[in-house]
C-alpha cells in the first residue's frame, strides 16, 4: 500500500525549519524533504552527522541487559527501520555477547529476551519481506556451548566468514574457554558506519530542491508568532552574516545542546546529558572479526568492554569505565533554571576544539589494557587516530534509557531527543504524524483497489489512526552503494579519521 502527503493549503506550502544536523536532523531532513515538505536544516558546524560515536545498529538491545524488554523490541524495529533507510550504511558481521567469569551475571538470563526478539523479528519479516534485514529469522541468534567453541579453536581460520562459526574462529583461537561463562551468544546485530550514514545524507540532502542546507550557521534568537517562528542565525564561514527565516514548525534536533534551543524558546524540560568517547586502534590480526561485547558492571575497573571491527585491522573500543568510554562528572542533569544540564568546562572544550594528543594516547591506551584484560593479544594493539567523541542527550532523568523519540510543544515546536540513533526515524515519523494532525497535510492513496483501504488513511478530519510510512526513502536510494562509499571515505580524511572506518564491511 503506497501512500503520498500533500500540502492542505496550496496558496501557502508549510515551511519546516530544523535546528541541529546530526543524525535526528537529518534523518527528519530527509524524511521531510523525500515527502517533497520544503525544509530549512540549519547546522552550527561544517557538515552534517559529526555527533556522538556510532558503531552499531542496537537492533535488539543486546549489549544492555539493564533495559526492559520493550525497549529492546523497540530497538529492533527501528533498528530494521533504519537499515531501509539508509541502505548503504551497514557493516553485515555479527555480535558476539560474552560473559567474563570475573563477572556476576548469567548469560542463560538472556535467552528469554532473545527469544522474544527473535519472535518479533519473525513476525516482522512475514508482515513485509523487506523488513528482513538482519538476516535470515530463524538465525537471529545461536548459543555456544563450552565444548563447541573449544572445538572451533582447534579449526584453520576461513579466508573468508560465511557462517557463524566462521565467524567465531578468530576469537577461539585468542580467548581462553576457562575466562568464559557459557554460553557465547552470537547474534545477527549489525554494524553501523557513520560515515556513510553521514555521506548517504549529505548526498541526498544537497540534492534535493525541497531541502535548504545551512551549514556553519547557528541560531541566535528565536520569536514565537501566532503561526509559527522567525529564526535568527548567524553563518561562521564565509562571513558573518545574519539572517531571519520564517518557518511554520520548528523541530530542535540539537543534540545534547538541545536544552540551549529550549532556552531560547522559552520552554523548560528536563533531561541528562552525557559525554562519552570511543578510541580507534590498530591491530595486527586475521580473520574476519565480529564485534565482541563482553559485559561487565558499568562504572568500575570491569566495566563493558566493546571491540568493533572495520576493514584494515582498525578497531574501535569502548570501554565502560571512567577512564576511557565514560568521564567523571560527565553526566550531568539540567535544573530549575535551565534546560540545558551543564558539562565541565574541560569536556566542553574538547567538544569545542577537540582534543590534546597526550589525552588521546592517554586514554586510547587505557581502551586497549581494557580490552588485553580480557584479550590479551589485543595488547599489541596501537592508537590509530583521534576518538570518536561527543556528548548524548537523555530525556528525563533514567540514565538507562535508550528508546526515546521526540517530544512536543504547542502546534509549532518539536524537540527530538533520541538516545540511539536508530530511533531518529521514528522520530521524523511522529513529527511528519503531528503536522498531519495540526492540518497541515493530509495523506492520499496512490493506489487505492477499494473503499476498504480509505479507512486505513489519516485526512483532516480522521486523525484516530495514522497510517504507516514506508522506512524506505526514494531520497537515500538514488546514489550507488560505491558512491556513498567514496563520499564516505572523503569525509574520513576531512575529519582526520582512518578511511577504514568508511569502507564496506561484510
């Protein structure tokens, strides 16, 4: 069933102005602009998707046993979601979830919320067969048994992964059984590059004659009107200059600088911020890797320990300590006078104006002791270049969070304010949903069969049900999966990261 929006009035067309251009931006950009919306997407640095560290899809919550069960079948469908819509972004290699014996938990305790998902996934698949992205169904999963993975270390390494075994042979041969609980899980949870996210919108966004991009401009001031806003901005380069945009709705996709919009537009909200990092490190190994989470309590010495494969022998930790993914102090609440939680002056430094080399060996060798901990070969691993860093904005106050979305004011104003950055899809949606409800737009059949089908569409005076939009953007399909790569691989070398963490995986 396709579906299209049109403008309710053609004498005036509804005017979108977006604030902030990482992935919640400009995934509602491309969202709004595919559905032909004009859109104005204003950006304060020199390209879009320069945010927090994203490795991959969270397509099930696996790697936060934490978090409820619902959170995790929301994590999968809009995981799948966002592989649709941008299908040239994904790194095709499972996860492997691994239980230290230095750890307390219980790796059977994850087996009925896999089964949960995997139904869900099932179910997904059989409602629409493009939805089957992750992999076959019935292989979501597979547990690993002590004497089955001791067996795998005695096999010769694949000159390439083509099944799940395959795919474990490298960590048989590194990691000793006696350091394990059993079972190892290995699920079908893809990879996510960002620089291809990045790429893929930067492509499609700057040609599409519905989408205004402003890049190095940042908003200065903010007035409400009867019907909607007048945005001040100011651009950085090539010279200051000042303007003034009217738009009908504005969204606030600001990041963790999403509370300093509020500010501006007189709203109150409350919500965390925290600053986090990832480190890029190379190491001398074969085989096709997996990532490879292994749990641990957040916040001690034994923290999560995250190892994310990229073509080249490049890998980027995490490390869920204070002395490497996460800082001290660096998460912080917003309060009574502001909505906008205040980050140390250091950690808002090296967002402002990135890091000291000294800080990057520091830390990125803390990364890698982590990871020999529990690998121990990976001590021979070396710094391959800057972190990926940035700060994440939760709503609220339960640092557990991880599915959120957006969130309205009034008739004019929306803030996105997604954890994960499969959730932006969603968010774009409940805001295409909203300017749909306020009469904005009204949704048309393109191919209606029988009377039947009309009532499974939403127009101005039946708002009760709104129907799905497809995840898959004609916006994000027309350039090839080779460019997109090479658009990938230029923005690497602008931002001084290794290209292998552009290039195609799996």
């Amino acid at each position: 069933m396709n579906t299209h929006l049109c403008h309710v009035s053609a004498q005036r067309p509804l005017r979108v102005g977006i604030l902030g251009g990482g992935v919640a931006g400009a995934t509602t950009a491309l969202r709004l602009a595919d559905l032909g919306i004009n859109t104005l997407l204003i950006e304060a640095s020199n390209g879009l998707l320069n945010g927090p560290p994203i490795c991959h899809l969270h397509a099930g919550g696996n790697l936060y046993r934490e978090i409820s069960d619902q959170q995790c079948l929301t994590l999968l469908r809009q995981s799948i979601d966002s592989v649709r819509a941008y299908p040239h972004s994904i790194n095709r290699r499972p996860t492997v979830i691994a239980i230290p014996t230095t750890d307390a938990g219980d790796a059977n305790a994850l087996l009925p919320r896999l089964k949960q998902v995997t139904q869900e996934y099932q179910r997904l698949v059989a409602q629409d067969p493009a939805n089957k992205v992750l992999g076959e169904p019935d292989d979501y999963y597979r547990c690993y048994n002590r004497e089955q993975f001791v067996a795998l270390a005695a096999r010769p390494l694949p000159k390439k992964a083509h099944s799940h075994d395959d795919w474990l042979i490298p960590l048989a041969h590194h990691l000793d059984a006696d350091s394990l609980k059993f079972p190892l899980i290995l699920v079908q949870e893809y990879g996510w590059s960002l620089f291809r996210m990045a790429a893929t919108a930067t492509l499609a966004l700057q040609d599409s004659p519905h989408c205004q991009l402003q890049l190095n401009t940042r908003a200065t001031e903010l007035e409400q009107l009867p019907d909607g806003w007048l945005v001040h901005t100011a651009a950085s380069s090539p010279a200051e200059t000042e303007q003034t945009h009217k738009v009908d709705f504005l969204v606030n996709a600001c990041g963790f600088r999403t509370g300093l919009v509020d500010d501006m537009a007189g709203y109150r909200r409350q919500r965390l911020v925290e600053y986090k990092a990832a480190y890029v490190t190379h190491w001398q190994t074969n085989g096709d890797w997996p990532e490879v989470i292994f749990h641990g309590p957040r916040g001690t010495p034994k923290g999560m320990a995250q190892l994310t494969p990229y073509p080249n022998g490049v890998f980027q930790l995490h490390g869920m300590t204070d002395s490497i993914t996460l800082f001290k102090n660096g998460l912080v609440a917003s309060n009574q006078l502001s909505a906008q939680p205040q980050l140390p002056l250091p950690y808002l430094t090296q967002l402002d104006k990135g890091w000291q080399s000294a800080d990057v060996t520091v830390r990125t060798q803390e990364a890698i002791n982590h990871m020999a901990r529990l690998l121990p070969a990976f001590a021979s691993a070396t710094v391959a270049g800057k972190p990926l860093y940035g700060a994440q904005q939760i709503p609220g106050s339960d640092p557990s969070l991880r599915a959120a979305d957006v969130s309205f004011e009034g008739q004019h104003y929306a803030r996105v304010e997604i954890v994960k950055a499969s959730s932006a899809l969603t968010a774009a949606d409940r805001i295409v949903a909203q300017l749909a409800d306020l009469g904005w737009l009204k949704w048309n059949c393109l191919e209606r069969e029988n009377k039947e089908l009309e009532q499974n569409f939403l127009s101005q005076d039946s708002v009760k049900q709104t129907p799905r939009l497809s995840p898959q953007l004609a916006i994000t399909s027309q350039h090839s999966a080779k460019q997109v790569e090479a658009a990938a691989v230029q923005l690497a070398h602008d931002r001084d990261y290794p290209e292998a963490l552009a290039l195609n995986m799996g």
